[in-house]
C-alpha cells in the first residue's frame, strides 16, 4: 500500500502540469497504481486530506478588522476573491460587525453570512452567466405586486428588458450579500464593551446589510434591504410574504415603513459610538433580480424596468 508521502508526492506533481496539458486524473493513477486497492486508498486520502483543511478553515479565527478588510480592498468581480469572501462569511464561527446606533436611539450589528435575500426570479432566461446567488442586483424602480402597497406613478410590475447597455447604474445596482442586521434587544446603557455586547440580547429586523459595488468591482456603499421571502417555520420553505406588516424599524416612532436604505458610505465608517441615519430610504416594495457577467467580466443585473 503506497505511503501518505507516497500520495502527496503524486498529488503535487499531477498539480503541476500545465492544466492544458494534464493527463486525466484516473489515467494517471491506473499508471502509477495500476492495482485498484491502491488507487481506492489514494482517494480516501484525498478525501480525508479535504476535509481536514474544511475543519482547519472553520476553526481559523478572522477578526473584525480583518474581516472589514477584506470587504474594504476585494474586487467584488473577481470570482476567486467572492469565494473567498463566501467562505469566510459562512463559517460556523465568525465575527459580527458594529454598525452604531441610529437617531433613534437603536443599536445595530451585522451578524455575518452570504445568503439572506432571495431574487423575485431564480431562474431567468439569459444568455450569459449567472453568479452565485450571494450577489444580486436591485430594481428601485420596478414595484411587484405583492406585497400591495400604493403603486407609484409609471413602475411595472417586474422588470422586463434584459440589461445589455452600459448603464448598469440606472435605478438600481448590484450588491454582495454580506450579513443579518441585528438590534440591541437590552438596556442601551447596558452596551459598554464587545464582552456586554456578546453576552447581550439582540434580535433580527429582517433586514440584510449589503455592499453596492460598481462595473469596476470596488465597494460603494453599505446598504440595508428588506427580506421579503422569510423561512415558514412550519412548511420548512421560504414563501413571499402577502400582507401590510413589513420594513418597520424597531427605533421608528412614526411607523414608517422602507425596504431599502443606506446606512454608510463605507465599511470602516461601521462601529459602536457612530449616529447614523437610514439614507436614501424606499417606502415600496421592490425588485430584487439575478446578476450576470459581462464579457469583459463586469457583474451587472440581469434585468432592469
């Protein structure tokens, strides 16, 4: 039975071909190990070899400082820097984001993760390439149907033209999905630490906290959307919702209620001790839709109004 050295030595060597020239994998090992044991062995290592750096990633700790890093310097178009970032967003232990406390009085975080929001359509027909889901795009100016809500003058429905101009800015944009934003449930005078702010109460609004990023890729703006497809508890599915009982903020006294709001021009504006205001606020419903890349490897939506 060949060693675990034996393995990595094969492992390493396959690796470094040239990928255009690279044998396939089976081929290669029939080659070396021409007994099938071996070759069922050299998979278990493998397999093994996986899931011990999977466990090594979960349990490597990330700091808030790094995290906002990350999110501050990545290219958003870049797939290999969004997996990243997925991965790092989706850990079984990560750490939450301060964002302040709004006019109010209200205290917020965001508790980290890569899916929250659903798009009206998952599955539009297009001709180029879907991203991963953790990046949608925002139709500000196309209002569905439900939930009802007074209609403002000249919105559709759903939007209904795919976008194949360069103007991928035009009332709406796309975003990575970056975390649940959370409010203090405690005494605000109780909030005097990170170690207060762990063992505290918090609770979700229902809101997801987003990063706009532009044709360019680079962060423009931290934004928070309403989730209008919440989990039923009960059939275990994510379902639309269709009554009036939506976007209310738990500071808001004057039961206004938004879908979409900017709460930063940056990610490092975020933090314990800021007042900040919920900027730029929608009161309708709106479009949520699938991005798309562009031939010169832009992400824009799939559709606008």
């Amino acid at each position: 039975m060949p060693t675990d050295a034996e393995f990595q030595a094969f492992r390493d060597q396959f690796l470094a071909q040239e990928r255009s020239t690279r044998p396939d994998l089976g081929e290669a090992l029939r080659k070396i190990w021409p007994n099938k044991a071996d070759r069922m062995a050299y998979f278990a290592w493998s397999s093994a070899r996986a899931n011990k750096r999977l466990e090594e990633r979960e349990m490597t700790n990330i700091s808030p400082e790094e995290l906002t890093e990350m999110l501050t310097t990545m290219n958003f178009n870049h797939d290999i820097a969004r997996g990243k970032l997925v991965n790092t967003l989706e850990r079984s232990v990560v750490p939450w984001l301060p964002v302040g406390r709004d006019r109010a009085g209200a205290i917020y975080r965001i508790v980290p993760g890569a899916y929250g929001l659903l798009p009206d359509q998952q599955d539009p027909e297009t001709d180029r390439e879907l991203v991963s889901m953790n990046v949608l795009g925002i139709n500000t100016n196309v209002q569905p149907k439900i939930p009802s809500r007074s209609r403002k003058a000249n919105f559709s429905e759903q939007s209904t033209r795919s976008n194949e101009s360069d103007d991928s800015d035009y009332a709406g944009f796309v975003f990575h999905q970056i975390g649940n934003l959370e409010f203090w449930g405690d005494n605000p005078d109780d909030l005097r630490s990170y170690e207060d702010a762990a063992n505290g109460k918090w609770f979700p609004t229902h809101f997801h906290a987003v990063i706009r990023f532009g044709r360019n890729g680079a962060a423009n703006g931290v934004y928070v959307i309403y989730d209008f497809y919440p989990e039923n508890e009960y059939l275990e599915e994510r379902q639309k919702i269709d009554h009036d009982n939506w976007g209310y903020l738990p500071s808001d006294v004057t039961d206004d209620q938004i879908t979409f709001a900017k709460i930063a021009d940056k990610i490092t504006d975020l933090r314990f001790g800021r007042t900040f205001d919920f900027a730029e606020a929608l009161d309708y419903p709106v479009e949520l839709v699938r991005a798309v890349k562009t031939p010169e490897n832009a992400i824009i939506r799939v559709t606008v109004a």
